[in-house]
C-alpha cells in the first residue's frame, strides 16, 4: 500500500539535499506500519535498519519531518529489547489529505470446502464484485478538543478506510479463513462508511445483523453439548439476549465486580501490596472482553483489558456453564472458531442459500453476522431472516422476542438489571473477593 499525502501544505522550503520523493517513501512506510499496527495506540516501533532500507541518511529525512511538524519521535531506546517510536502531528493529522495505491487484483475464488456450500461461496464472490464505491470522501473522526481547543481526529481510521475503499474499488481482499469468517475489504469497514460510500449494483445498500451474535450462538452450543435449558444458569444467560442488551448487561455486571474489587488489596508480580483499580466498563468494552475472553487470553492486543474480572462474573453467576466451557476447550481459539462456523453456516448456508433460491435476482454480501442487500429487497429479506432467525430463538427459548427492537429504554434496563441484581451479586463477589 502506498501513501502519498499532500507534504506541500506543510513544507514550504525544500533543502537541494531532501528529496520529496525520499520523504513521501519514509512517511509512506511509517504510514503502513501505523495503519496495520495491531496495537490501537497512536505510536509505532520501528527499527532503523527499516528506515535503512530506504535511504542511508534516514536520519535527516526524520528530523526533517519532525521539524516541519509532520511527525513526532520518541528517541528513547534499548538495542536488542525495543526500537524508537514513532506518531503523527496532531496539526499533520487534522489537515492532511491522502492518495493510495495498492496492486494486485485478485482473478479467482479459494474454495473453502469446510465453510458454506462451494455453489453459495461462487455466489457470494460474484456478488462481491458488483461493489462499488460511489464517494471516496471521507471525514475524519472527531475525538475531542486539546487543551487548547483544537480537534483531535482517529486518523487511525480514517486512513484504514481510506485505504479498504480503494481495495474495494479493486475488489481486493477475499478470503475464506479456517474459522469460516469471509473476510473482505467491505468487511474491514467502518459501518457508518459501508452504507454511505458503497453502492451494490449501483443502488443503496441496506442490512440486517444478528444481534448478540456469539453469545446467541453460545447459548445454542451449551444446549447441544448437554446444558439443561430449564436450568437457572441457562435461563438467567438467555435472559440479557431476549431483549438484546447482553453486552450492556455483562458491562453493568463487569463495573459491580470492579466495585466490589475497588481498594482491595492485593499482591503485585513482586509480592508488593498493591491497591486494585480498574477502567470503567462500556458497552463496547464488554463486547471485546468477551471476545478476548472466548480465546482464552488474559489481555487484548494492547494489553489494556485484563480478563479477571470477566472470570469473576461467570464464576459468580455461571459456575456451571463455565465448568463445561473449561471441559472443552482444547485449546485457546475452541470458542471463537466454533462460534465463528456457527456464524457462518447460518449466514451462508441457511439464509443466503434461502435468498439465493427465493429471491429471482437478489445480489449479497457480507459482515460476519450480517448480511448487505439492495435496498428494493428488504421486505423479502426481512420475511426470510426473520424466520431463520425465529428458529434459532425458538430453540433456546427465546421465541421471537430478541427479533424486534425492545421497547424499552436504557434507563429502564438499567433499573430492572440494578434491582433483579445487586443483593446476589453484592452477596456473592463479597464472598469472592473476601
């Protein structure tokens, strides 16, 4: 991927002995490292001998960049054990613009025989190719304000969308992986720019999703590997999925357990006491949690999140269902694989091969538990997935409540959550955590 970003707004004066071509090929692979990074801060490690590779006298090609408040440098270093770190100038950030290129267009379809029907995976990749982009402006995400009032943007995103609508255009990027999760350059965007800028078939796209998707398919897995579905544990699980509050649900339950841990003492790596703190828990938060939790880790990409107090709440709250989970789990991705082929063969196998059957001349894609369509369809669509989706509530017991939007307020959730629960969990983690 190459970036080129518009360096004559902010270099006004070129010494004979920089070339621009030189800086845009240094910014350019800063800019890679930055997008692609996995961790979700706003600085990069990068080595010397990469910037070597380009050109010898790296250095004042850096230096240059950073006076001409391009870039910014943390110099700090330990040779052997970490690099020098790299980000962007808030002030490069807000007014910069960005061109880029990328290759490789791809001309046939991998065939993953484990995943959805060989004649809906064709399907699908026809359909794919009959994306488009119809706007490839995009704005960037404010933050917030500085100190000093200025705004401050996720240029991380911006660039990652950027970068994922010029795939597109191409149709670069489709791969079936060996979780059965079709991932594309559609699928890597953001979802407020999916509907905005992409046309499928040169109409508006709309789209339905599952909500609580690997909790609902979870739920499912418990009843087939021998859970009771009239047990306490199993009805109190489905419960937050019926109305489609469950990641809001687990982050009201998450924040009670860092109530209840909040001033405990406890021993640090070092044996040292140490009081124990901890974020506040949002909605999207626990969704992560929960996803990291599901792969067996104990801290996310960044090394932000910890997963003890998630263990504390199925402890508390799901003791059996998380003797069965540990029974099975034969390696750290069980779940999330498992999940994720659940996903997908009702996704792929149930809906849209019932789509594809159904509806004479319907073209689809895909997001993981969603599915995108021409806006003339919904009312067919709708018919369908809702019927399949009935017959997955239906059989944890759900009905079709989970469907339709609750009717209900967040506030009121919250109420009925804090009253349902806080004499348990208060009871229950206080003999935790004693």
């Amino acid at each position: 991927m190459k970036y080129k970003f518009n360096l004559n707004k902010f270099i006004k004066d070129v010494p004979p002995d920089i070339s621009i071509r030189t800086l845009q090929t240094i910014l350019s692979f800063i800019t890679n490292k930055y997008v692609f990074n996995k961790n979700k801060g706003e600085w990069v490690e990068i080595n010397s001998n990469d910037f070597k590779n380009i050109n010898n006298e790296y250095k004042k090609y850096l230096e240059f960049l950073r006076v001409n408040n391009i870039i910014i440098i943390d110099y700090k270093y330990k040779e052997g054990e970490y690099s020098r770190k790299y980000a962007f100038n808030d002030y490069f950030k807000r007014y910069c613009k960005v061109h880029i290129e990328v290759e490789n267009k791809i001309d046939k379809i991998v065939i993953n025989k484990n995943c959805a029907l060989p004649s809906i995976q064709k399907r699908i990749f026809n359909d794919y190719k009959k994306l488009s982009v119809n706007n490839f402006e995009i704005e960037k995400q404010l933050l917030f304000y500085d100190p000093d009032g200025n705004p401050v943007y996720n240029f991380k995103s911006y660039l990652l969308n950027m970068s994922k609508l010029i795939e597109l255009s191409s149709h670069l990027n489709f791969k079936w992986l060996d979780d059965c999760r079709l991932y594309t350059s559609f699928v890597s965007l953001s979802s407020d720019i999916k509907l905005r800028n992409v046309l499928l078939n040169n109409n508006t796209i709309k789209h339905f999703d599952i909500r609580s998707s690997f909790p609902l398919f979870f739920s499912i897995w418990l009843l087939e590997n021998g859970f009771s579905k009239t047990s306490y544990e199993f009805k109190e699980f489905i419960s937050d999925i019926k109305i489609g509050g469950f990641y809001r649900h687990l982050a009201f339950k998450l924040n009670k357990v860092k109530d209840a841990k909040r001033h405990k003492i406890h021993k640090d790596v070092d044996g040292n006491d140490v009081i124990y703190e901890t974020k506040y828990y949002s909605r999207e938060d626990a969704k992560t949690l929960w996803n990291i939790w599901l792969n067996g880790e104990n801290l996310n990409k960044d090394n932000e999140v910890k997963t003890d107090d998630i263990n504390f709440v199925f402890q508390s709250y799901y003791g059996e269902i998380l003797d069965l989970m540990l029974s099975f789990k034969k390696d750290k991705n069980f779940f999330f694989k498992t999940l994720s082929f659940m996903e997908a063969d009702f996704i792929f196998n149930k809906v849209c091969r019932r789509l594809y059957e159904e509806v004479p001349g319907i073209i689809l894609t895909t997001c993981h538990d969603s599915i995108y369509f021409e806006q003339q369809y919904e009312k067919q669509v709708a018919e369908i997935w809702n019927d399949e989706l009935s017959k997955l509530h239906s059989f944890i017991g759900c009905k079709d409540e989970s469907i339709k939007e609750p009717i209900i307020s967040n506030e009121i959730i919250e109420v009925l959550d804090y009253k349902k629960s806080k004499d348990k969990i208060n009871a229950e983690l206080d003999e935790l955590l004693s």
